[in-house]
C-alpha cells in the first residue's frame, strides 16, 4: 500500500512537472463502464469469440449476419454505457490545464462524452454507420434499425452498399487524417500517460517507444503487465478509477499550493 501512493505521488509529480501531457488510451480505459476488453483474462471478448471470425473487414463482408449479431451485443453495451471515474478524471486533469489530449483506441465515444477535449478516436467510432461503397455517414441508429427489423445486409440509401460500423475492423488501415493528428500530438508530447491497453495493437503499441526516443517520459496504469512497464517512470497495476482520480486530486491540490 505504502508502495502504491508512492507511485500514485510520483505520477502526480510528473504530470505537474509535464507540460504537455498527453494520455493514450485503450479498452482498460472502459472496462469499468461495463464494455468488456479483449484480453483481460476471464472477462476479455477474446476468450469468447474467435478474433478471426469477427470484427476483420474480410469476415464482415463474406458473413454480415453472424458478425452483426455479435456487434449488436457489443454496440448495446456502449449505448448503455457511461464516462466512468478515469474519464471523468481526465477531464478534470484537462480542466486544470495539465491534460493536452486524449488518444484512444477505443470506439465508445465516452472521453467524447465525458467532455474531453482534443480526443482523437484512431479507430474511428461505433456511434456511426459508413457506406463501404460512397462511404456516406449514418448515425448508428440509422444502421441498427434496420438489423431490428431483419435486414441483416443494411444498406445505403444513396447507392444501396453495405453499411458497416465507421470503427476500424481488422484488415483495414487507419484514416490517415487521425493517424497524422495522432503523430503530431505524440512527437509534441513530454509525458505519455499509457492507461488500459495491453499494448500489442499497432499502431498504439508504437507510441511508447517514439516518445522515449524523442526525449520524453512515459507512465502506465493497467492492471496486467506490459512491456514497456521497465521503460516506464512509474508503471501501476491497479484499476484506473482507483488511482487515476487520487492522482487527480494530488494534481489539484499542489497547484493550489
Ligand atoms: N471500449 C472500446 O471501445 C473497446 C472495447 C474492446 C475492444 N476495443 C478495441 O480493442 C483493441 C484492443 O486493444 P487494447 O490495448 O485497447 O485492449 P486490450 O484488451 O488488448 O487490453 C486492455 C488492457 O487493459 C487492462 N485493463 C482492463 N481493465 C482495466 C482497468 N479498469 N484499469 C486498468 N487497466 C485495465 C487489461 O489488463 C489489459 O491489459 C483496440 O484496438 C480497441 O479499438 C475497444
Ligand atoms: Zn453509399
């Protein structure tokens, strides 16, 4: 315990030594709003389905009904989810001048929700529908209504293509807009605050090692291990809404020293 608010204090005192932090989140981050992740043991999607058969572009297209049930289960989770403790200590951390922005791998939308500003979704988001032939934008809703009432190849009124989630599936690249954004906020940034991911998805698991090289430090908090923890100022395996809103308040109060 003794150990734990030492690192909790050090991570403090490097966010307020920092002056442009940037935090780069993953499925840890929304776990505890109730979206399960893909690799925490017991609990992870992956341990539930086969990551070949769903969510990969190939898969999608070749079998839409067996992937939009799945998705569907996934989709309800989010919509009945909210920004929990971490997001909203974020938030808080930004609103304090200390946060620059939030990268995320994550397509809930909830650091959205939680009112963080400067969020880039590398992922792109669940909230929305795409054309995968016009590429048009739908809200989400537009797209599950259809599957409700049957259609398990919801299509586009425009030019009739399948409509697909606008979240990145396996097999295609990343939008390149995001990906510069992410690149820009990642080679201007001096502290890398790492919170829930695993670290094995690129190009996230990149970003680590880039700020290292530029100079600059980098902090985790995940519950399981990763392999950048020895490369890391402070490494904590503890839950984010168990630590991240102390750190907060830590943050809070030495600036009003
Ligand atoms: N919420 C979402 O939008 C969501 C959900 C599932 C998967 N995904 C997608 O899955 C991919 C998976 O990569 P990843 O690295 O983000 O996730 P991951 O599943 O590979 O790793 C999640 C990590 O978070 C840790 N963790 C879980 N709950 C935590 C908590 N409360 N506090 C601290 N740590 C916690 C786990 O130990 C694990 O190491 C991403 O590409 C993402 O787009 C997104
Ligand atoms: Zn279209």
């Amino acid at each position: 315990m003794e150990d734990l608010n030492i690192k909790i204090e050090r991570l403090a005192d490097l966010i307020l030594d920092s002056e442009n932090t940037v935090a780069l989140t993953g499925a840890g981050m929304s776990t505890e709003s109730g979206i399960a992740d893909f690799r925490s043991p017991g609990t992870g999607l992956w341990e539930k389905v086969n990551p070949n058969e769903f969510a990969s572009i190939n898969s999608y297209v070749s079998n839409t009904g067996k992937n939009l049930k799945f998705m569907l289960e996934m989709g309800m989770q989010i919509f009945k989810s909210k920004p929990n403790k971490g997001h909203k200590a974020l938030t808080k951390l930004q609103k304090l001048g200390k946060l620059k922005g939030v990268l995320t791998q994550n397509i809930d939308g909830l650091h959205k929700r939680a009112k963080t500003k400067g969020v880039i979704e590398l992922h792109g988001t669940a909230n929305e529908a795409i054309c995968m032939r016009c590429q048009k934008i739908y809200p989400i809703t537009d797209m599950i209504n259809q599957v409700l009432k049957g259609n398990y190849s919801p299509s586009c009124k425009t030019c009739n293509g399948l409509l697909k989630p606008n979240a990145i599936f396996f097999g295609e690249p990343l939008h390149s807009k995001a990906l510069m954004a992410a690149e820009d906020m990642i080679s201007d940034c001096d502290l890398l605050l790492v919170l829930g991911s695993s670290l094995l998805v690129y190009p996230v698991a990149f970003y680590p090692r880039k700020v290292l090289q530029n100079g600059a430090k980098l902090a985790i908090i995940n519950i399981q291990n990763t392999d950048m923890d020895n490369h890391a100022e402070v490494a904590i395996h503890e839950k984010i809404g168990d630590v991240l809103p102390e750190v907060v308040d830590i943050v809070r109060a030495k600036l009003s020293q």
